[in-house]
C-alpha cells in the first residue's frame, strides 16, 4: 500500500524590497554614502532615498542603472521587485482573487 500525504502549502516569506538590500548590503560593501552613490547613478537623492526605504520600486531605468554601478544585472533587480510586488498584492487583494472561479477548457 502505498501512502500519500496531502501537500501543506507553507506560508511565503515576504521578499526583501530591494531597496533594502541597497541600503543594507551593497552601499555598505562599496563604502559609498548615499549622495555619492545617487551623484554615480545621475539620480536625484530623494529619488534613493525613496527606493532605499522602499516607498519607490526599482524601475527598469534604476536596474539599468544598479547593474552598472555593481554589475549584477538589471534583470536582478526587476526580479526582487517583481516578487516583492507581487508578494504584496496578493496579500491585498487575497479574499477577491479566491472568489474567482477557476475556468478549464472544454
């Protein structure tokens, strides 16, 4: 007899902004304050300072920007954004999106 057991969905972890991850790990390791680094990236500091607490996204514009200044690739950072966002809206908008019935084809 073989035994099944029914799959528990574990609960996601929020994603870090990646504004976070900013402020937290890449400006410390490149030893640059955030007007320096804001001067390197031809932004405005308010525009960093925004991303880095994490109350602006990182557009396509700034990942272009990020993977130059530390060359992880701009698609890096769209992806942290995209997951962080979509983290959020499904916390948001949990109950309507469970009333949506699930359509299969005929």
């Amino acid at each position: 007899m073989v035994m099944t057991y029914p799959a528990v969905r574990m609960p996601k972890l929020k994603p870090a902004h990646p504004g976070e991850i900013l402020r937290e790990d890449v400006l410390p390791s490149l030893k640059i304050s955030v007007v320096e680094a804001a001067r390197t990236l031809g932004v405005s500091r308010q525009l960093l300072h925004g991303v880095m607490a994490g109350r602006a996204g990182v557009s396509a514009d700034m990942a272009l920007r990020l993977d130059e200044l530390v060359g992880n690739g701009a698609q890096w950072w769209l992806s942290l954004q995209q997951a962080f966002d979509l983290y959020e809206a499904e916390a948001r908008l949990r109950g309507e999106i469970e009333a949506i019935p699930k359509l299969s084809p005929v």
